[in-house]
C-alpha cells in the first residue's frame, strides 16, 4: 500500500495545508480517505488517477471531511475523463450518509446519482467487517468527536495494516485498533492546551503511540497552532518509540 497525504490541515483555510484527503493506493484499486472540497483538486495536482478512483471513505460528516462529496460527484459526472468509466465507485461511511448526498444533490437537483458509471452507497455498521477494495478487508470503531465518527482499520492481503482515526477525542478504543499496525495515521489537532475535547493535542496522541507501538506513525489534521513549533522536538520529549513523522500535503508513505 501506499499512502499520499492530500491534505494535512482542518476547516480552518490555511496557506500550506488542504482540508482532509488521504490517497491509498492498493495492488486491488484506489481509495480516498476522506474528501474535503480541496481534496479532490489535491487528487488532479499529485497526477493521480481521480476518474478511476474504486472507493471513497467518509470518516464523519464535518465539512472539512465530506465537503468534496458533492462537487466531486458533479465532476465526474460531467468531466471527460470518466464518460467511458464502467466500473462502480462505492462511498462508504456510517449511517446517514445516503441522507447526507441526497442533501446535496436536492439542494439544487443536480442530479449526483445519475453517472456515467454505477454508484453505491454503503452505510457500515461500527464493527462490521467489509471489503472497502477487493483486496482491503476494513473495520470501523466509533469516536468521541460526533456521533457518527469513527475510525479505520485496513488490512491487504499481503497482511500490511493501517488505521486512519480521522477527528477523535482520546479513547483506549483507539489503541486498541492501532495496535502493531505497520501505518497510524492520528489526527493531533492541537500541540497543548486544546479548546476543545473532542480532538487531541500532543501528549494524547503520544499515549496512544506508547500504547499501540505502531511500526510508524503520521500525525495529522494539524491546525494553525502547529505553525512555527519545532515537531520534532516535541514529539522526542515524549519518547515515542517508533517513527513518528509531521503529515504535510504531498507527503508519500510506503506501507
Ligand atoms: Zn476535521
Ligand atoms: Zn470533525
């Protein structure tokens, strides 16, 4: 598997950092990990193949995650690139998200769901196992951070894991997920002193790290409170005991 960081930032507009998207490329297809609206231009500008994208996860319906839902759908409607596109594109994410796109798509009758190619749907129990791509089996946990949050665990045939939390507030759940897996990517919202609970700041994300003992992890989804500190630094005063690397827009990781 690997792994391309679209979009590393949050809703608030930043000029180095997208809205959350990450790209996985498997040896069965693609899948987005998310889809802010900056994230599906993200996909054009790192070449990567959007009009044959297999599936699309939606960790939970925040716009800065599921924002790109709509004018994605409206792309490739129209677009050239997938006029001759015949296979399925299939949007996974919790209960309520048929509710969510057939939102968007009255708010105009822009017609989303008449597309050159099948769409589907999926709403996914929490726990529920499923194959996200032909080769992925994925599994997701809830998250204290709303209601239909959650976070995901993916395993390739090859045995090669990853968990992706998207927003989440600390949970042991979380640890448990991650534990040994070969990629976490975490959100860390917030370096200390975060305003809210329904997100981490370091020290929460290093505890979950200690916990899990991950192979690597990327932490992500970084507000503008991250600008101008010294990454690096901090996360050694935790002593994490693997990689622990700072997601920036572009970044690339083999799984
Ligand atoms: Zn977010
Ligand atoms: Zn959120």
């Amino acid at each position: 598997m690997k792994l391309i960081v679209l979009g590393s930032g949050t809703s608030v507009p930043h000029p180095q950092r997208s809205s959350s998207g990450y790209w996985l490329e498997t040896a069965g297809g693609s899948l987005l990990l998310d889809c802010s609206a900056s994230a599906i231009h993200r996909m054009a500008q790192e070449n990567l193949d959007w009009a044959n994208l297999d599936a699309i996860w939606i960790s939970h319906f925040h716009l800065d995650h599921c924002g790109g839902l709509a004018p994605f759908l409206f792309g490739t409607k129209h677009a050239p690139n997938t006029q001759d596109r015949t296979k399925t594109l299939r949007i996974f994410g919790a209960k309520g998200l048929k509710r969510l796109l057939k939102g968007f798509d009255t708010a105009n009758d822009y017609g989303l769901f008449t597309q050159p190619f099948p769409l589907e749907i999926i709403e996914i129990e929490t726990l529920e196992k499923f194959e996200i791509l032909p080769d992925v089996e994925a599994v997701s946990i809830s998250t204290p951070h709303t209601d239909e949050s959650r976070a995901i665990h993916l395993r390739d045939t090859d045995g090669k894991t990853l968990v992706y939390t998207a927003d989440t507030g600390p949970a042991d759940a979380i640890a448990a997920l991650a534990r040994r897996v070969d990629l976490l990517v975490m959100e860390c919202s917030f370096v200390k002193d975060k305003p809210v609970e329904t997100h981490l700041e370091l020290a929460e994300a290093m505890y979950v790290v200690r916990k899990a003992e991950p192979k690597k992890v990327i932490l992500t989804h970084l507000y503008p409170e991250w600008d101008n500190i010294d990454f690096n630094l901090e996360v050694e005063k935790f002593s994490p005991g693997c990689e622990v690397v700072q997601a920036f827009d572009g970044l690339k990781i083999e799984v």
